[in-house]
C-alpha cells in the first residue's frame, strides 16, 4: 500500500494485520504483509552488508505504478560490519509505501544499514524498515558488540549441536536484553508475547511457544541493565514481561521511574496499561486488571488525567513517595526498528 507515511493507529495496525492476507513483491525478496518483525541476529544472519553511514542525498527514481522501489538513498559509509562495498553507495526502498512499514533513510542522519542486493545488484534494505535504525552512539556501541557477537556465534554454529547452539543463542539474547540499545532485540525473541503490537502479526514464532527458563543469573543480569537504564519505549513492558519471577525492589523503583516519566507527557503510549499491570503485580496487588480498566481497551485512547489519577492512588496505596521521573527524549528516527510499524 503506497500513499502517506503517517503514523497509523494501534487499532487500524490490528485491522491491517487481521485482514491482510496477501503477499507483496519486493526487490530481490517476497515479504509478507505486513512483515513479521525482525530481530538483530535476524538481521545480522540475513544481510549481505552491514554499515554505519551518513545519509548524503535521496533522490526519486523515474517508476511506473507496479515496480516497488521509488527512491534511491546515497550513503557515505563509516564502518562496515560485515560485507564489503565502494565507499559511497545507492539503496533503493519504496519510499511511498505505507504497509508493511518502509525503510527510513534521512538526509544528514547517520544510520545502521542492513542491506542485500536484488537480482539488478542494486542494493535495498533487509526486512524494510528493520533494515534501517538510527542509534545514537552509545546505543550504536551496544549494536556493534551485539552485532560482532551475533556473526561470531552464527559462523561456528553449523559445528554445534542443536541444543548448545540453542544455549549461545539465548545467551546471546540475554546480553543484548541487558543493554538499552539492543533491549528490544533480546527481549522480543525472549518473549514475543511481551509486545502484543508486533507479536500480533508475527508469522516467524509460534504465537503461544514457550519461553525459555532463564537462569537466575541470566534474570539478574537483564535486571542491572534495567535499573541502570529504565527504558522509557515499549521495552518497558517487556522488560517486566521478561522479569516477573525475579522479585527486586531495584526493579520496582526503575519501573515506577519510568512509568512517572511516562505519565508527565502530554499523551501516554497505549501500552502504559501493560507495564501498569506488570509494575501492580510486582507489587502485590489483588487484582491489576480491574485497577487498570479506568484506562479503556487497548485500541482506546489513554486519558492523561484518568491516567495520571490512577497513577497518585498507586503511588500512595504503595507508598512509592515522590517518584524521581527520568530524563525524557524522543527517538531519532522514528517509524524503524522496535518502532515499526509506522
């Protein structure tokens, strides 16, 4: 579906997962529609190319209304992770389209770049718009290390046994779950339930396939980059999802911080629910689903005063005193990655 890039709403992104049936044709690959999210070392396995570049220019390409690609983004390339390429290259990408969600190229941005080349040699992005992530640098330093690790492991694994290629894996997701830059990336294949927006639609997992049993140091480990860094994204939830058997009062007051922060913006994010929920339980509450359904439905918008409300009765019932909020910023770039779709 070409036309506009405007956000769309939870409610139609469910509409557009439940009745989309059909398949579209992409350069070089066949994707679904739309796309089953896509994780790092999904990423890292599948792409031909890896780079950290700057995007330099984009320019329209002359199409007629059946090819894909409408653009072609010209990167200055700064490290190569893996592959090799000329120092300047082109990548073409459905500018124009809506659903499933396109790469993001800026001009003036520096991106992380997974890419492949089409049966023309022209090189596009692997999984659309997860093909393209805009990290800043200490989130870019959590990718290089995750991403060095993830070619490491896959290069050694044909040698291995299923189960301890299954041990490095979760390993693996367990160190990138423990750094914000990557958190998204460990935490969804840990447990895709955890973020029900993408999880929806995913084709890739079973939908209701176990999680794996992680050992208590691995929980802790995950746990300490938490508190050291609470997310303020759909992490957040997720997170919890991941650390609700490991009972630490260090867990409950990086949430509460985060949720503070969270509550203070103009218009919360849909899933605040869930990390109410999740931060209730921790707490011991009788019943967080019925404390949380001041709130609406998940497609209903989050009222900020209904939220903010519920939110000076938990602190007080709890006794969480005066919640320090967090230093808050907006993404980048969004619409790409863990923020897809758009």
């Amino acid at each position: 579906m070409k036309g506009s890039t405007a956000r769309i709403s939870m409610a139609g992104l469910v509409l557009v997962a439940a009745v989309a049936a059909g398949a579209v044709g992409a350069v070089g690959a066949a994707h679904g529609y739309p796309i089953s999210p896509r994780t790092l070392w999904e990423q890292a396995a599948e792409a031909e190319l890896i780079v950290v570049a700057d995007v330099v220019a984009i320019h329209e390409l002359a199409t007629d209304e059946n090819e894909w690609n409408d653009a072609a983004a010209v990167l200055d390339l700064r490290e190569i992770w893996k592959g090799s390429a000329a120092s300047i290259i082109e990548v073409v990408y459905p500018q124009g389209l809506l659903c499933p969600a396109p790469p993001r190229f800026v001009v003036g941005e520096r991106v992380l770049a997974f890419l492949g080349r089409d049966q023309a040699e022209a090189w596009y992005a692997v999984g659309l718009s997860y093909g393209t992530l805009y990290p800043d640098d200490a989130e870019l330093a959590d990718f290089r290390a995750a991403t060095e690790s993830a070619l490491e492991l896959q290069a050694v694994r044909q040698g291995l046994s299923a189960r301890r290629q299954r041990d490095l894996r979760i390993e693996w997701l367990v160190e990138a779950a423990s750094r914000p830059g990557t958190r998204w990336h460990g935490l969804y294949e840990l447990h895709p339930q955890s973020d029900g927006l993408h999880s929806y639609y995913d084709r890739s997992r079973p939908r209701l396939a176990g999680r794996p049993a992680l050992r208590a140091e691995q929980l802790q480990r995950i746990a300490r980059g938490f508190t050291h860094q609470p997310p303020l994204d759909r992490t957040l939830p997720m997170a919890l999802g991941v650390l609700d058997s490991l009972t630490s009062p260090k867990v409950d007051q990086a949430a509460a911080a985060a949720i503070a922060t969270l509550v203070a913006r103009e218009q919360a994010p849909y899933w605040i629910r869930d990390a109410l929920m999740l931060l209730l339980r921790r707490l011991g509450d009788e019943d967080p689903a019925a404390r949380i359904a001041v709130l609406g439905e998940l497609h209903d918008r989050v009222e900020t005063e209904t939220l903010r409300g519920l939110w000076r009765q938990i602190t007080a019932q709890y006794r969480l005193g005066e919640v320090e909020p967090l230093a808050d910023r907006e993404p980048r770039v969004g619409g790409v990655g863990s923020d897809t779709p758009s």
